[in-house]
C-alpha cells in the first residue's frame, strides 16, 4: 500500500531545499481536497475551485511551509524554533517542534488572537509570550531576539524554507486541474503567502509543466490593508484576526506577485468577509476561517466590478479551518433552539407538530 507521506517524501521533494540526508519532520501535510463550488461557479459563469488547506494537520497552509522550515531546523542542530503569529503559524511552528523535540517558542498579540489557535499552542507544548501590541511588533521582537539567541526564526520572513513549502500548493493546483488557473484569489496578511503562490506558478511554468500563468488576486481586510493603500497601517483592524497585519514582512514579494502576474490586491470589508464565511460554510460544506473567505469575497466584488470572463478558471485558497476560530462562528447569529425533553416538545419547537 502506498500512501501520502507528506511533501518531503513526495514526488515535489525535488522542489524542496531539504538536504537528503535529513529526515523529514512531517506531519503528512500536503494533498489537501480541491473542490468545486457548484454555487460560485454559477454566481461567476466561471469554474471555480476551492483549495481547502484548513485540511492540512494543524488546519492551515502554514504546515507546508513548516514541515521543510523544522526538517532543516533539527538537522542542523538547534534546539530551539521562535516566531510571531497571529495564530496559525505558531500552531504549525509548536507542531512540527513537538514532532522534532525542539523547544517553540511563540510571540502573539495578546487578546488578538483566535482561541483555537491558542489552545494548539498551548497543547503542543509550545512557551507562549503574549505581547501587548499588534502582530507586526511581534514580529519585530522575534526579529531581534533571532539575531542574538541560538533560536531558528521559522517565520517566512528571511526563511526561504518557508515559501518553498509553500510553494507546493500550485503544484498540487496544476497537477490536478492539469493547468494553472487563470486567476488565482487569496487572503493577504503577511505578503509570504501570495509570494509563494506565485512563485510555484512561476517554477511550473519555467519547466514546461504548466503552459500557462494565472493572474494572482490578493485580498486584504479594509481595515488591515497597507499594501492597497501603499503605506503601513499603524494600527490595523479586522474581526478576521489571522490577516490583522499592518506592516508586511514579505512586502516586495507581494506587490511582484500582484504586478508580474498582471493580478491586483484590493480591499474587502469585513462584511463581506463574514458573508462570504457564512456561504462558504452553508453552500460548499467547507468550513473555513473567516480571514480564509477574503480570497471568496474578493472574487465576488471583482465579479461584481466586471473583471472576470464567463469561462475562466478560478482557484481560491482556503487558507483555515473553520474550528480554530469557533467564538467567530458561535457569535455570528446563532440562537438556540431549546426544548424540553419531550419529542412533542422538540417537534413542536421545529414547527413539525401539524
Ligand atoms: N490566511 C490565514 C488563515 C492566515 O493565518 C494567514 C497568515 C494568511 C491567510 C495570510 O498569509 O501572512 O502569508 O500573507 N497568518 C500569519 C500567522 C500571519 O501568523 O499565522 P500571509
């Protein structure tokens, strides 16, 4: 029987910059469902696909990234991995750290992130700082503390490792639809994952196994969307804390993605954000994170303003899982239906007693 293993030990190890005497750190992340959406392909008139990486071991893209980030970091012999997040990658980051017997340390705004994230964290053992800031100064704190202490940063930023893991998800995307999309929308926090997006593109492309390039659209909350306005955002707002970003590490990787794949990175709002989540949910039977449904409200404004072609191919990342952020889902106009015990009473509380 062979199954997956996980990217290290899959055909795409040969895109991977993992030394081959290392042994892979993995949780078989990977492989995650491309699904059609019946009700967006029929909104749009175009085919569209979602790509659920809420499916991946932690429940986020993060663990691509990570499994090649700690499979490095254990060869090479540290004993410790350190980074900023606003949540899911330090779940991934404190996984993976568990599976290599390393010690994770995680630097996260405090009171900004969902609790699910946090209870993965605290589960793998992982020591949790909780800064009272925003995720950029998290990240500048780690930056630093990096520099000076035998500790690996396994965030994106200055980890190559990282996006090459991640660029793995639109080699998957290609080798199932058997060619690139011909845009490609997802959610931008941090700028590393579009970056890598579109550099898995690119890397297909140049060895003939993908003819095409799909335009990459990027979507950021409004109230967190420095690279839409241009200029960091002091202190950015959105209820979809995993893309509560003001200051982009991987900034130029972005807008390269944005302008060399003739694409666009535009603002949704955090309604449209919440209506796509509920839809997601209600019509695909895909419950994603609510930061994970900017990349669908993004495809339903650019529908609405005209940019898309009836036709077209449409992939959208997925980027979470729904469970990480269960407060989002239970306060979001939910009211209980209760009852008595009583099977009359149950009916009767359904309007199924006539
Ligand atoms: N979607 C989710 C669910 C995320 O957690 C993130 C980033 C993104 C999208 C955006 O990706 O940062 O590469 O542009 N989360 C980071 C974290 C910031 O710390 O977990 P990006």
């Amino acid at each position: 029987m062979s199954s997956w293993q996980g990217l290290i030990d899959s055909p795409y190890r040969r895109w991977l910059p993992v030394p081959d005497t290392a042994p892979a750190v993995s949780l078989h992340e990977g492989a995650t469902p491309l699904l059609r959406s019946a009700h967006l392909s029929a909104a749009t008139d175009c085919e569209v696909w979602l790509k659920v990486e809420g499916a991946n071991p932690t429940g986020s893209f993060k663990d691509r990234g990570m499994t090649i980030a700690v499979t490095v970091a254990a060869a090479t012999g540290v004993r410790s991995v350190i980074c900023a997040s606003t949540g899911n990658t330090s779940a991934s980051a404190a996984a993976y750290a568990a599976r290599a017997g390393l010690e994770a340390v995680v630097l996260v705004p405090r009171g900004r992130i969902a609790l699910g994230k946090l209870a993965q964290a605290i589960r793998y053992g992982a020591r949790i700082v909780e800064l009272e800031g925003t995720f950029d100064d998290c990240l500048r704190v780690t930056r630093e503390l990096a520099a000076h202490h035998p500790a690996a940063l396994v965030n994106s930023v200055g980890n190559e490792l990282r996006l090459a893991g991640q660029r793995t998800v639109s080699y998957e995307i290609v080798d199932a639809l058997g060619r690139a999309p011909d845009i490609h929308c997802l959610p931008v926090g941090n700028g590393g994952n579009i970056t890598a997006t579109w550099g898995g593109y690119q890397n297909y492309a140049k060895e003939g196994l993908a003819a095409t390039l799909p335009r990459i659209w990027g979507f950021q909350a409004a109230g967190a969307a420095p690279l839409v306005h241009g200029t960091p955002v002091p202190n950015p707002t959105t209820r979809a804390t995993a893309i509560r970003v003001g200051h982009p590490a991987t900034w130029d990787g972005a807008i390269a993605a944005r302008d060399d794949s003739g694409g666009l990175i535009a603002a949704v709002t955090d309604e449209e954000i919440f209506d796509a989540y509920r839809a997601v949910a209600h019509r695909d039977g895909v419950f994603a994170e609510p930061a994970s449904a900017a990349g669908i409200a993004g495809l339903l404004r650019e529908h609405a303003a005209g940019r898309l072609t009836a036709g077209q191919t449409v992939v959208i990342t997925l980027s979470g899982n729904g469970l990480k952020d269960t407060e989002a889902s239970l306060h979001d106009g939910y009211e209980p239906t209760e009852t008595s015990a009583a099977t009359s009473d149950v009916a009767r509380a359904l309007g199924w007693d006539s």
